[in-house]
C-alpha cells in the first residue's frame, strides 16, 4: 500500500494519504481510544502512546501527535499501523451526516461550506463542520489537522467568515466551537 505522507498548517499534524476510500459521505474524528473502539486502526494508532487525536476523510487519515514528540520518531510507526490495519478487505466506512437544522439559512451556509470551502480544507488533512447558526453567528467545529492549528484562527476569520458573508448576507461572523 502506497502512504503519501503529507505536512498541514498545524505542526503537530500529518496527513497520511492512503490512496483508497476510507469514508464515504462524511468524516470522523476520534479524541480518544475509546471513542474509536470499534475501529481497529484508531486504537492502534491510540496505543502508540503519542496520538492525540485521529482523523478519518474520504482518503487519508491525519494523526495529530503530542507537542512533546517529535515526527521523527513517530511517523514510521503511525505509517506502519495504517498498513497493517487498513488491508485489501477493508470496507469504507459510511457516515450518515444529519444536520442539526433543517434551516433554510442553514442549508445555505452548509451548501458553501460544502462546495467552497471543505475541499480546501480537507487538502490539508481536516474539515469543517456547520454546528448552528442563531442571530447571525455560524458556529463551525474544526476536526483533523484545523483542530487546535496555530493558524486556524486567521483561517476561520479570513477565509471561511468572508467567504459565509459574501455568499450567506445573513452570516455576520463565524465562531469555532469544540464538541
């Protein structure tokens, strides 16, 4: 199996590009061990002692790893449990995405996000994720590579706000919560 190992905006971040669906119609993240239970390869890259946070897109898998480790040390273990863990027989993971609104104004912001805005940021191993929109405010969760980023924070500002006021008038700022 062919793993691209690829560098994100946030250091502490690789994206490991696997090459072959992973999941469809969506995106998971994992905090902890057990919140990937069901998922061999999320405890096993949760067993190296160094994860903190695993990230599943439609190909690729970013492993966000402990500010006190350096990837020097990391990146060929994490490589090596993709490859025992994700084998020819591996079935992609399907994710029903329900959306917590059925909002006209919603659906908009969500469509940009969708069309505009995810494809950005899953090239850099993450995504983004449409959690409410009241008095004008888009809260958003950032997962993957985004989650916890040095430069999420000018990123959400600069892009994605702009980018929501410009397509959604309604949208008058944009604000990053954690679930």
């Amino acid at each position: 199996m062919q793993i691209d190992v690829l560098q994100t905006p946030n250091p502490d971040t690789l994206k490991f590009s696997i090459g072959k669906t992973l999941v469809e119609n969506g995106s998971l993240e994992f905090k902890n061990k057990q919140e990937g239970k069901n998922y061999e390869v999320v405890t096993s890259l949760f067993d190296l002692g160094s994860v903190d946070l695993v990230f599943f897109g439609s190909d690729f898998i970013s492993v966000k790893k402990k500010a006190s480790v350096d990837w020097s040390v990391l990146t060929d273990k994490v490589r090596k449990v993709i490859i025992e863990k994700i084998d020819n027989n591996f079935k992609p993971i399907v994710v029903e995405n329900k959306p917590l609104n059925t909002d006209q104004i919603f659906k908009k912001i969500d469509e940009v996000l969708e069309l505009k805005i995810r494809p950005a940021v899953a090239m850099d191993g993450g995504n983004i994720t449409l959690r409410s929109f009241k008095d004008g405010v888009a809260e958003v969760e950032l997962q993957g590579s985004c989650s916890g980023c040095p430069s999420s924070t000018l990123t959400l500002k600069q892009g994605v706000e702009r980018m929501l006021k410009h397509y959604v008038p309604e949208v008058q700022s944009v604000k990053a919560v954690s679930i």
